[in-house]
C-alpha cells in the first residue's frame, strides 16, 4: 500500500462504514452513513469533504459516495487488521460497539511499519 496520511480512529471507522454500506446496498449516501453510525449528518459532510481532499472518497452527480480506489484500499486493509485483531484479542470474527473503537483506537496509533509487523501477511494483498 502507497504511503498514506495517518488515520484517526474515527476515519477509520469511517471507511470501513463506507465500504461496507457499499458492498451491502450498492449506492452510500451521507445519511445512510450517519445512520449506520448514529451519528449527525453535519458530522459526515465534514468527514466528506476532508475525504475528498484525501482523495479517499468521490460524489457523483447524484450525491452518491463512492470509494476512490485509494479509499477502498485502504478500508480493506484496515478492515483486515481489525477483523485479525478481534481475532487475536476477543477470539470472535465480529465485535460490539465498545471493542470496535478499542480497536479503530489502537490500529490509529500504529504507524504502517508497525502494522506490517504486526500483521505480516496481511500487507500488500
């Protein structure tokens, strides 16, 4: 995976929402995102648009948001760590609400030299 800006748990947290409301509905709007993380529609056009500048989201004409391919990246490869970390740490594949941020929290304070220690296979596939 290219270099990219650190990520804060709640972007993480982000993407991983956007990309799983993708897989799941097809289209993803910002509400459907502040639903699915009970959280302000203000809060998600905020996100948006300081995702576009990352250049990890798009919106089309139809206000629909779409992953870049930079942003799918991504959400698949932190998706993987947290799903391998509930692993290691809970022993389930899913997890609640309060494990979820546990996690976002600490895979946000790894730099990608010590993510890919910890997670040897999982880098660049």
């Amino acid at each position: 995976m290219k270099e990219h800006a650190e990520l804060t748990a709640s972007q993480i947290r982000y993407l991983i929402a956007i990309k799983r409301l993708y897989e799941k509905q097809g289209n993803v709007r910002g509400a459907d995102i502040a639903r699915e993380l009970k959280i302000s529609k203000a809060s998600v056009h905020r996100m948006m648009e300081l995702f576009e500048q990352m250049q990890y989201v798009k919106r089309d004409c139809g206000k629909h948001i779409i992953l870049t391919g930079d942003g799918m990246k991504i959400a698949l490869q932190y998706e993987k760590y947290s799903m391998e970390l509930n692993k290691r740490l809970f022993h389930s594949k899913l997890c609640d609400g309060i494990e979820e941020t546990a996690i976002y929290s600490f895979l946000a304070s790894l730099s990608e030299e010590k993510l890919a220690r910890l997670f040897p296979m999982e880098v660049g596939s």
